[in-house]
C-alpha cells in the first residue's frame, strides 16, 4: 500500500507544466496573484520584468526571433523564476525574492542576451523595465501596461536610477515583412474548432482524463490563435468578437481544469509533486523553512464523508500561500512554506478538533529530506507507524 501511494505521489502530468519552459498566459497570471500574496504576506521581495520588442511600422517580430528572445529569458534567470508570454509577443518574467538591484542585474544580463542570440536573424532591440513593490501589481494586463510605460530599464524602489546599457537598434532593412492574413472562412472554421476542443477538453479534464484535456486545451489556443490573425486588420483594430471572447473564455476554463483533482477542487497529484520540487529549491535557494503535512481519514468506515470534510476543511481553512492537493485513495498532502514545527503543531489542532476522524503527520525541510519525494516518504512513514500504534 505503501509503495503505491508514493509512486502516485511522483507521477508527473502535461508536459507544458513540467520541464523549464516559457509559460502560458494563464498559467502566468495564476502563479503571479501566488507570489504578489506570499510577498505581502512574509514581507518578501518581489520583482516583475516586462519585454517587449521594440518595431518599426508595419514590422512584426518573426517566430525565430521570439524564440530567441524566450531562450534568452530562460537562460537569463533562475530555476525559481517564471517566465511566460502575455500575448504573441509580450514576455513577463516574475521574480520572486528578488531585490530592486538583483532585477536591474538579470535585466542587463537578458537584453545582452537576446541581441546576442538575435543577431543571426538580423537583430531585434527588446525594451525591458521591471517593477519590484508589490502593492504596485494590479491585473497581468494593468501590470504589463505599467511597465512598458516606463522608461527603457527603470525600476520602482532602491537604488532605481541605473538603467542597463541600451542595445543597438536594428536598421531598417531587417525588418520583418507583415504577414498575410488569413480569410473569413479560416477564421470561421478556426473558431468552431476552437469552441469543439474546448468542450472535449473540459469533458475529458471531468473524466479523470488530465494529460488529453491539456493536448486539446494547447489546441484550442493554436485554434483561437489562428482565429485572432484572421481577424486582424492590419491597418486599424477591428471591433471585439464575441465568438472569440467566447473561445478564449472556453480555452482558459479547459487548461486552468488540468491542474485540479475534479472530486475535491483541490490541485491533482502530478501537479501537486511539480510544485512540491519547486518549493523544496526555493527552500534551498533562500534558506526558507517548508513543511510538508500528510492527512487522511482515521476511520475507514466513515473514510467518504471524511475525505468530503477534509477536502473542505482544507480549501477553507489553509493559507493562499499553502498549495494543498489531492492523490487519491483518500489522501491529502499540504505544503506550507514559511512554516515551522510550531505553526505546524497548531494547523493539526484545529484540523482534528473540526475534523476527529483524521490521521495526520508531518515532514520538515531540510531535517527530513531536501526533495519533495523523501519528504512524502518520511511523512508516509510517520502516518503509518501512528496508524499502526493506535490499532
């Protein structure tokens, strides 16, 4: 029994989650509303980086160079940072525990890398300016547009006044040709293809389906992509489409599914584990504490309505900053950053005086483990010597 639940504990799900890769949009502006609430709430810095390439009229980026420009973003910053798109063009980095100075370093750092790795497909100048006071982050979008409206390499907060050194501009001449657009027959078809996938996404993300659900979500976007280009005039903006507000809206509801467990609306396993590494290296990096808290139901007659009062007891009663999952069989995993044995001690106080009927134990970083698998383990083994002594 044992061994079954740690290898359900290691599985891994999409793999647009998984490896170090530029990340979605929605993705991004849900793991930024975690980090704008773990900074205020243990008074933690926190930075944000904006880049945006820099066009002339009529000039888009081609697909090389953003790709250079994501690589570049990657190979610029840390394992613990997030980079992703807001929009085809748009690249938002968050840095958590970052300094006013330590953004403006890795800022430099990233704009010589992108003209470095650019200058094979003709050069492309990216404007870069970063934000690092928290209370200054309202939406993605409201975000985004404060920072490009900033001057090249500016940043609120200590020491704000050095800019990194500006980067050539790219002549004329190796301006990107505009694209053609597609007709109002691609567009039509795009759409309807956009709104079918979505509804399967959302249909398979019920049926316990996640790595399917996330293949046809990434379909959907390629869809609403496609949809968006057809309808773009590329003199004038046209007029909001309520067929694409519709299979945008369908599209993000099917990706956010994938990663929650569809019996208790707390995260899924594979999730659960990618963010479990993730904390355990930012425990490592920055000398934080984490725990790692293990609960199921005691009484396995009564184990259904405990686990339906256990999963809300946990989504009510856990901090925003916790990330609590479900791996099935009845079992739930919390792990609390910034939390010691004694905050700990008190969260399972409450848990069992609301809850009676439950088992819980706990593993700490790095006394028990440094991965987020031994951490499992030594918590799997402490749940089962109690279980156990109390039989």
């Amino acid at each position: 029994m044992k061994k079954q639940r740690t290898s359900r504990a290691a599985k891994q799900g999409p793999e647009s989650l998984r490896d170090r890769q530029i990340l979605k949009r929605w993705f991004l502006e849900y793991r930024l509303l975690e980090e704008v609430e773990r900074a205020r709430r243990y008074d933690r810095p926190l930075a944000v980086v904006a880049a945006t390439p820099t066009l002339l009229e009529g000039e888009r980026p081609s697909p090389e160079v953003l790709a250079a420009a994501a690589e570049a973003a990657i190979s610029a910053t840390r394992a613990t940072d997030l980079v992703g798109w807001v929009d085809d063009d748009r690249i938002l980095v968050v840095m958590p525990e970052t300094t006013s100075a330590e953004a403006r370093a890795a800022t430099s750092r990233w704009q010589s890398e992108i003209w470095q790795r650019s200058r094979a497909l003709g050069g492309q100048q990216w404007k870069l300016a970063a934000l690092n006071d928290p209370d200054d982050f309202g939406t993605l979008e409201t975000l985004y547009d404060t920072l490009t409206a900033k001057p090249e390499g500016e940043l609120v907060g200590d020491d704000a006044d050095v800019a990194p050194a500006p980067v050539p501009l790219p002549s004329a001449s190796t301006a990107v040709p505009r694209r053609e657009y597609a007709t109002s027959r691609v567009r039509t078809a795009a759409l309807a293809a956009a709104l079918v996938s979505s509804v399967a996404a959302f249909a398979l993300t019920l049926l316990g389906h996640p790595m399917i659900a996330a293949t046809l979500a990434a379909a959907t976007a390629l869809f609403v992509g496609v949809a968006l280009s057809a309808a773009r005039n590329p003199r004038e903006p046209s007029a909001p489409d309520p067929l694409v507000d519709k299979a945008i809206e369908h599209a993000a509801s099917g990706r956010k599914l994938v990663i929650y467990e569809r019996e208790t609306g707390l995260f899924a396993h594979w999730y659960l584990s990618l963010r479990g590494e993730e904390e355990c290296a930012r425990a490592a990096r920055y000398g934080r504490s984490l725990a790692l808290v293990l609960v199921e139901p005691g009484d396995k007659g009564t184990a259904w309505a405990t686990k339906e009062a256990l999963a809300s007891w946990l989504r009510r009663q856990l901090r925003a900053t916790d990330v609590v999952g479900y791996l099935g069989n009845g079992r739930f995993v919390a792990l609390m950053p910034e939390t010691n044995g004694v905050a700990v001690a008190q969260t399972v106080a409450r848990l069992r005086e609301d809850v009676q009927t439950a088992d819980v134990s706990a593993a700490y970083y790095p006394r028990d483990g440094v991965t987020f698998q031994q951490l499992y383990e030594v918590a799997s083994r402490r749940l089962l010597d109690e279980q156990e002594s109390a039989a």
